[in-house]
C-alpha cells in the first residue's frame, strides 16, 4: 500500500464554537477534491466543552489527552502521522486550509519544511500586532532567525524532517498536565532555530490570513511568556541541552 502523502495535525482545545461554525468541515471539503491521499488528525487537549463529543462524529482520527497545551498536542499528532509531510494547521482556520496548495511546488523543490508568512494582520486588534512586532525584534536580536514570520500556525514537514525535530523537542519538553489555555509562543520558534541547525531547508510562503474572534492571545501573559520562552531557547543552545554538538 502506498505511503499516505499528507497528514494534517489540528490541535483542539474547547473548540466547540469552531467546529460549529464548520472549520473542520471546509477541511474535509478541501482534501476531499484533492487527488493525493490524506489523513486528519484532531488532537482533544482535554476540552471541557463538548469538542470531543463533535469530533467522534467525524470519520477522522482523534487522539483524547488531557490537557496539556497546543505545543504537546502537535507534538503527539505528529507522533502518529502517517504522511510523507506532516502539516498542522489551526482549527479556526485563520489561514484556510487551502493555502497548503502553495506548499506542494516547494516540497517537490526538494525542501524540508515550508511555513507560512502572512502578508498582514487582517482585523487583527492593536495588542495582537504589538506583540507580533515585539516577537520580531526579539528573534532576531536573540536567535537570529531570518524569517518573517515565525508565529503563523501553518507549517508543514516532511516525516524525516518533523521525527527528528520532535524527538528533540520531546526529550526538552516532557509532557505534563496543565491548565487553562496555553498557546506556547515559543514552540514555533524553537522548531525553526532547531531546523536551521540541523541544516534543513525551509521555504517561507506567504499565505492569506484574517483574524478569528474568540482566538486566545492574552497580551500581557503571552508577551512575558514569549520573551521567556525566546531566551530559554538560547539558554538551551549555549548550554548544548539540545545535544547537537
């Protein structure tokens, strides 16, 4: 049997409203038309709504943690892909799922990863912005990533790729319960400066992208824990607990 071509990880945190208002279903429409073969997988990081009870309705598979953030739910999807490339993507589909056809002509250009940039921040709020700008500084004074845009949930790898990136991250971030909501502004951050040094290629695209209500950015708490975040990754690096020297 031949090799799934894509897996795509949605992490889901109380995504009821989302999953009403047919996020998935515009998923399942899209790959439906496609003529590569596919997977999805919805990661339940504990919701206390009834996310999982509307996902058991769908023919997909659903992996059911408890919760423990969106960087450990991608990381456990991506545990189980099948796919020669291994996209996750937001529930809310802020970046519609059909963006993906701008990453195929890369990955067949022999590149490791391919992520999303966004051309700006449609309806997104002054806070939002401010803390999309502060991120940039900070990146590039610390990590000295050239990237865009590094926050974008729109990312995709290919299984080689992505099995590597994670047994690190895994050995770095053991999984443990929390709670309240947890975006991880660092998570995908620390994949990109793991990436460039293991010497993967990584295509920036720019991808269409606009604001959804309900999104869980916290201005104050997430610009604190990105900037910590941000300075752990270099700690780690200066320290080698990443092992890559």
């Amino acid at each position: 049997m031949a090799q799934t071509y894509l897996s795509i990880v949605i992490p889901a945190w109380n995504e009821s409203a989302n999953i009403k208002r047919g996020a998935l279903d515009q998923v399942l429409k899209y790959l439906a038309r496609q003529k590569f073969s596919w997977e999805v997988i919805v990661v339940n990081d504990g919701s206390s709504d009834d996310t999982l009870r509307l996902l058991e309705k769908y023919s997909i598979k659903v992996i059911n943690n408890p919760h423990q953030g969106k960087a450990a739910s991608v990381a456990s999807g991506v545990s189980q892909s099948a796919g020669r490339i291994i996209l996750f993507s937001d529930m809310d589909q802020a970046t519609p799922i059909s963006e993906f056809d701008k990453f195929i002509p890369k990955f067949k250009e022999g590149f490791d990863i391919v992520i999303g940039s966004r051309s700006g921040r449609k309806g997104a709020p002054i806070y939002r912005q401010i803390l999309a700008y502060g991120m940039v500084i900070l990146r590039t004074i610390l990590l000295r990533l050239p990237y865009r845009d590094t926050q974008c949930g729109f990312k995709a790898f290919t299984k080689p790729t992505a099995q590597k990136l994670f047994v690190i991250f895994n050995k770095v971030h053991p999984v443990r319960p929390t709670t309240g909501g947890v975006t991880n502004p660092g998570f995908d951050v620390e994949l990109l400066y793991l990436s460039r040094k293991l010497g993967f290629r990584t295509a920036e695209v720019t991808v269409n992208w606009e604001h959804q209500h309900g999104e869980r950015v916290r201005f104050i708490k997430d610009a604190i824990a990105g900037t910590w975040e941000l300075l752990l990754v270099r700690w780690r690096s200066l320290t080698n607990t990443y092992g890559l020297r």
